[in-house]
C-alpha cells in the first residue's frame, strides 16, 4: 500500500517517507535515457497527434521494422542543411 502525502510547501506529494514523485520522475527519466531513449515534446496539430504517438511508438524499438520505418520518414523528408549559430546569424 502506497500513502500519498500532499505537501502544501513542495510542488509534489510524497510517497512513503522521503521518496517522492519528483524522484520517482527523476529516476523514470534517467532509466530512459540510459536504455537510448529520449524525452520529446512538441506542438502539433490536434488531428495529427494520434499519428505522432503512433510513429514514435513504432520508432522506439530496436527491430527491423523500426529501421524500414525510419528509412521511409527520413527519405520523404526534405534535406535541409545544417546552419552554424554564426551561420544562422549571417543569413539575409
């Protein structure tokens, strides 16, 4: 059993003692990162949302389907180079 403990001072409601979510998070995200994968946020629109969640799910394993997948999306997308900052700042 898990007692939840909402803290009026913190931003976050403790687990069991001194464990909180915000570690728990922390620890979640670490474990992503160290099995390769990587937390992404973005804006898209509302109808292609689905179809985001759907294609990074198919992206995340490490499987011959993942990399037909992956040649596809990058094949279809237009190559556009990759500017320096200062590059970027020197651009009419």
């Amino acid at each position: 059993m898990v007692t939840l403990l909402l803290n009026p001072e913190y931003s976050y409601v403790t687990l069991r003692g001194n464990h909180t979510m915000k570690d728990s998070l922390q620890t979640h995200r670490r474990r992503m990162t160290d099995n390769g994968i990587r937390r992404v946020e973005v804006c898209v629109r509302e109808q292609d949302a689905e179809l985001i969640r759907r294609v990074a799910r198919a992206l995340a394993p490490d499987d011959r389907a993942s990399e037909r997948l992956r040649a596809i999306i990058q094949s279809s997308m237009p190559k556009k180079p990759t500017l320096s900052f200062k590059e970027w700042l020197e651009t009419p």
